[in-house]
C-alpha cells in the first residue's frame, strides 16, 4: 500500500506539468510498456478510484485542481480518539459526561491512552446504568469534569478528534470544557462512520459492532468509554491502511475525499489501449 501511495505521487507530480495520455503515465509512473491493455488497466487500478484525477473520453489523464495539496503525512499527524459514556443523548439538554476516555495515534500505532470515570452531578437514568453498567456509587467518589478538564485539553490540544460519531462525542467533550475553562481547543474532527461509508461501502450497518466484526477486532467492554475508544482506535488505524492504500497521503486531502462523492471511473480496454485521434504521444 505505501508503494501505491508513493507511486500516486508521482503521478501527481508528473500531471502537474499538465494533462497526459493514459499509457504515457503507464510507461512514465509504472515502467508499463508493450502491451497497451494492461498498462491502461494498470493505470485505472491505481488512479480509477481517486477524486483527485480525472481522465476524458480519450484518456487523458488531469489533476482535479479542487482539492488540497498534498501536506503533512498522515503518518506524522497525532490523533485523539475519543470515547465517552453520558448521561443522555443530547449535551445541549443538560446531560453529562460520566466516564471519558482518550487513545492517542501516531505513526500507525497507539502511543498512549487515559481514560477516567466522571461524576456527572446529577442522577442516572436506569437505562443508561443497563447500557454501561456504570451504578451512581461508582461515579459519586469520582472527580467532576471540573477537575479533569485541563487534562483533557492537554491531551487534545494539537491532535484531530476522532470518534465512532464523532459529532456525539465533539459535542458532549466541547460543551464540558466551555463550561469548565471558558473555551474548547480548536482542532480538525475525523468521524470513523464517515471513514466507514467512503472507504468501505459494502458494510449495509456502520456501528462499532458490525465495523469491528468486520475488521476482525474484538471489543472489551462494549459501551464503557476505553472499551469502545480503544477498538475505535484499532479500526481507526485499518481505515487509515484503507486511505493509504488509495493513495491519500494527508489529512488535508483526506478530509476533502470523505467529503466528495464520485464513482469509480468506467474503464474500457478497447478505448483506451488505441491510438486515438487527435492525441499525439511519444514513445521512448
């Protein structure tokens, strides 16, 4: 996958000098020469399925000149991702985080993690007791948010938020820390739903269980916040193998393919392996 990335690249590099012909990038890009067929099926393997290139009906190939440039690896970006139990569904009706925690991703790997039981400050419903399994004397010796809040700012401060539903969790984490230090960090926010519709389309349900299932990851803990932050990270991190395997190498462009919608360009052998008319192509 880190090969095919590498290589989109430079297919990007070489349509920065302008459109080019689908068996000039073959032979430039691949080192495909001598059987037209499969190096314009070559070429469509590995550029059909990104938004940033475009191709004519005579196969020229052009960068989509909308998306951002290539920037910071992927690799090299941290990411909090980020799980937490309330006491309801919605924090702008007053209900509470009452158990958060945080993995750290960098580099392809966990790095670090914390996680803390919260005390919310006001009752459980008994459905979520029966949800998480979280009883009200478990939390009543529990540091409020108050407490915890720069902690938690510290450890999202310069990183991208990243949630199984992220705007759930953006949303109770934000209004906690206004409330607690006047402001919330700033910071870009990855949804690993979204990550899951784009990348892989065949999963007809997306939520933690089926994706893990899917992922061969085993959840401890379902519905306690390191349980489910800590396999949200795990399939955070086959996602980003997915990403890499399509050649998106940044966060910027990353966060504009998720938000794009565009299907696979139709390849045709018999077109696109003739000399057609009009295009003038040199051969080495």
């Amino acid at each position: 996958m880190g090969r095919d990335a590498s290589l989109v690249r430079h297919a990007a590099e070489r349509l920065a000098s302008g459109p080019t012909h689908t068996l000039d990038l073959a032979r430039d890009v691949l080192g495909l020469v001598g059987h037209d067929g499969a190096a314009s099926a070559a070429v469509f393997q590995l550029l059909g399925a990104d938004a940033r290139f475009q191709v004519d009906p005579e196969g020229v190939w052009s960068l989509d000149p909308t998306p951002e440039p290539f920037g910071v690896p992927l690799s090299e970006v941290p990411f909090a991702v980020v799980d937490v139990e309330t006491t309801g569904r919605a924090s702008w009706s007053g209900h509470r985080i009452l158990e958060i925690a945080i993995v750290e991703v960098r580099g392809g790997a966990i790095v670090d993690e914390y996680q803390t039981l919260v005390n919310p400050g006001q009752g459980i419903p008994s459905a979520i007791v029966g949800l998480t399994g979280i009883m009200p004397d478990m939390v009543r010796q529990a540091p409020y948010f108050e407490h915890v809040a720069d902690e938690v700012e510290r450890r999202l401060t310069g990183r991208v938020f990243v949630a199984h539903n992220a705007a759930f969790d953006w949303s109770f984490v934000s209004a906690e820390l206004v409330r607690a230090l006047g402001d919330a960090p700033r910071m870009p926010r990855l949804c690993t739903v979204r990550m899951c519709r784009r990348l892989v389309p065949q999963l007809r349900h997306r939520n933690l269980d089926v994706v893990c299932r899917h992922f061969g990851i085993e959840i401890h803990e379902r519905h306690r916040a390191y349980g489910d932050a800590l396999a949200t990270a795990r399939v955070f991190l086959r996602l980003l193998d997915e990403v890499t395997g399509r050649g998106i190498e940044d966060l910027s462009t990353l966060q504009w393919y998720l938000k794009r919608r565009r299907k696979r360009k139709p390849f045709d052998p018999r077109q696109y392996s003739l000399e057609l008319p009009g295009q003038r192509r040199t051969r080495r």
